[in-house]
C-alpha cells in the first residue's frame, strides 16, 4: 500500500526545514534503516532514516527546497510493483526518522549566506558519473550563480566542495570576466541574500525576546590581576599531553565564576511562565559560540559540579562540535543561564539580549590594563566590564545587583574556583 514519506520534526521546536538532499533517487529500493535525505534544520544537516521497506515511488520535493513545513508529504513510498498514485490520494504515514546523529557538515566560511528560495538544485553530476562531493549550501549557491561543481576544486574533507571554493571560483570567474569585458562607467551595486533557516530562527526568537521581555541591564567593572595569575599556576601544572592535560581559557573561569555566583544567588537562575516562576536546581549555562551562518548555544550541564579542567575540555568539545553542525538537540537546548564572551574583538562593553527562557545573560567585555584608585593610590590593574541582561519579570535590580556582586568576589578571589 502507498504512503506519503512526511517532512519529519527533528527538534521540539522545529516547525520548518530545508530539504537539503536526496540520498536515494525514484525508482530506488529502500530498507529499513536506509538514509534516503538530509534535512537542514536551523542548527545543522541531519539524515533521515526509512522506517518501511519499499521502493521511492515519487520525490515531490526537489531537494534545495527551503521553507517545508513539518508533517507535509516530500514523497510517496510503494511497494514494488505497485503503481505510483498522485499526491494526497495516498494515506499520510510518518515513514522517516531522524538518525541517531546529525550528518557530518562541513565548515563553510566565515560570513554567513542564506540558502535561495525554494529551487531544485541544478548542480551537474560529474562526467565520469561519480557523485559530487559537496555540502548543500554550496551546491545552493553554486546553483544561483550558475556555476559547474564538476569544474570546481573541493577542500573540504575528502575533497568535498564547501562554500569557501564555490566563493573562490566565483571570484575567479568574476576576474576573468572582468579583464574581457569592455570598460564601462561603475555606479552602485548591491545584492538580495535570501535568509537561511538558521537566520529566520535567530531572527524570530530576537524579536520575540526583544519585543516580549522587560530586559534591564547592570553592569560593574572586574579586576582580573589574581585571577589571571591563578590561571597561569594551573596551566604550568598541567602535563603537556595525555588525558589529564588541559589549557584553561580566562573564559572557562568565567563560566565556573558565574555557577558558583548562580548557586550564592539562585533567584537568577530561573524563568518565567505565565503560571509561575521556575527555580532551577541544575546551573546549565549556555556558552555562545559563532558559525558562519549565525549563532548556536551549545550548554554545559551541572556547571557547579565540575572542574576548571572538565569545564575546559567540555567547552573545547561543544565548540568543536558546533561549528561542525554536530551538535546533537538536547546539546543546544534548555540551558539556565547564558554567557556571551565578545572580549577576544576588544569590545569595549555590551548588553546581550536574553535567550528565553532564560531570565539573564552575562555579556563579558574586553580586558585591559587601566588606572585605579586602591586605597589613596593610583595603581595599574587588568579590568574588565560585564554585563547582565535580566528579564524583571523574574530578577528585580537589587538582585540582579547582589548577583553581579558574587561574582565579582568569586572573580577577585579566585581560590574559590578550585575549592
């Protein structure tokens, strides 16, 4: 009997995807267990998994396709033999499932490219008739500029042909046609980016935070001197390699600072809903990290329970993991508490907007040496300025007050961190 393969949901939250690409092609058996696609969602490229034996009768969604809702029919699974009804006279029947891991994505540049409107990928198979190897945004973008993947040089793993060389040769080409062409007056130009799924998301829950939460901001200026200094003592202790060694970042210190400040003044550690405030026992602070297409916040569980050196060699796998687009759901979603570290670009301070439903988020500005009055003296010291964004629905100021005061103490006598 026919069945309708539906758009699956990947997340909780996921009410949309992009049909990024299709792994077997119509006419094509499938078995229990099969990849048959790969569905972008907001956070990365997952593969979909056939749950009922059959042959892909019908795609009717081209891969590259952006914008398809959850639960809709992307194609139509018979048994072998059986004719191919037209769509939506066939019974709609879940027949996929995400796999267990998101598929391997590949690093795509630094600045971030939406995928275009829904279009189906025109991208040329290789000659020799081998697959191209090549993330879906390149073979996007490789579509919209009319490029050939097939004369295209990849440098990604295994040779897979990501953003960076489809720019390259866009690039070349442009060069090329511009030592050919005849002179002509320059004037203005510009170009239409169309959002990506990650863009619409990050966008959409901005505005909702922005637009639905009281944020009010309090700010204080931090010594860094002991600190940094304690931070050297560990790092020179640690071995050079082997399983024990580690390499603390100022940040890991932050985070395990502001869990210790969390549990000192758990009244920030919270969130709102319409029927009550919510306490919560765990610290999972989220820790946000940048990609090329937007912003993703993998969390670390149970901060208050750890080590400076798993904090560290957790973060460095989360991070790794994110701008990979591996990070599994349950990895970037939830979370307490959220941090935003902008002081590696020299910011001088910032106010970050809070990630619901979360009740605050600490922005960490950068850190330099500056003039200070200690006691009746002028001295020098390394200062850094942070900032909480609160939702006053939750924190009320004199808290938010109390809470950046803990952390401060915890920061300028950092024996605690190791205690």
């Amino acid at each position: 009997m026919a069945i309708e393969v539906l758009m699956p949901a990947l997340s909780p939250t996921m009410t949309e995807g992009a049909l990024a690409r299709w792994i077997k092609a119509e006419g094509d058996k499938v078995a229990i267990g099969d990849v048959i696609a790969e569905i972008e969602t907001d956070k990365a490229t997952m593969e979909v998994e056939a749950v009922e034996d059959g042959i892909l009768g019908r795609i009717l969604v081209p891969e590259g396709t952006q914008g398809v809702a959850v639960n809709s029919p992307i194609a139509i699974l018979v048994a072998e033999g059986e004719a191919v009804p037209e769509a939506g006279a066939v019974k709609p029947q879940a027949a996929t499932a995400p796999a267990a891991s998101p598929a391997a994505a590949t690093p795509q540049g630094s600045a971030p490219v939406a995928a275009p409107a829904p279009v189906a990928s025109t991208a040329k198979p290789a000659a020799t008739g081998k697959r191209i190897l090549a993330s879906p945004l390149a073979k996007r973008i490789a579509s919209q500029k009319g490029l050939d993947l097939t004369h295209i040089q990849g440098t990604g793993p295994s040779g897979r042909i990501v953003r960076r060389d489809v720019d390259k040769a866009t690039s070349q080409s442009m060069v090329t046609a511009a030592s050919t062409a005849p002179v002509a007056a320059s004037g203005p130009t510009s170009r239409s980016i169309p959002h990506s799924s990650m863009r619409k998301v990050i966008a959409r829950r901005l505005t909702e935070a922005k637009s639905t939460i009281p944020h009010f901001y309090v700010s204080v200026d931090v010594e860094l001197d002991a600190l940094l200094a304690l931070r050297s003592q560990l790092n020179a202790a640690s071995p050079e390699e082997g399983p024990d060694a580690f390499k603390l970042s100022v940040n890991d210190m932050l985070v395990k600072a502001s869990a210790i400040a969390l549990k000192r003044v758990p009244n920030v550690n919270a969130s709102f809903t319409e029927q009550a405030m919510v306490l919560h026992d765990n610290v999972d602070i989220s820790i946000a990290v940048s990609i090329p297409d937007g912003l993703i916040t993998p969390i670390l569980t149970r901060v208050d329970q750890k080590s400076l050196k798993q904090i560290s060699q957790e973060t460095k796998y989360l991070v790794k993991r994110a701008r990979a687009g591996k990070l599994k759901p349950e990895e970037f979603q939830g979370g307490t508490f959220s941090i935003s570290n902008m002081g590696m670009f020299g910011v001088r301070d910032f106010s970050a907007i809070i990630n619901p439903p979360q009740a605050a988020i600490l922005a960490i500005a950068a850190a330099k040496k500056q003039a200070v009055v200690k006691g009746n003296e002028l001295a020098i010291a390394t200062v850094m300025t942070v900032t909480l964004s609160v939702d006053h629905r939750v924190v009320d100021g004199a808290v938010a007050a109390e809470w950046l005061s803990a952390f401060r103490s915890v920061v300028e006598s950092p024996l605690t961190l190791v205690l």
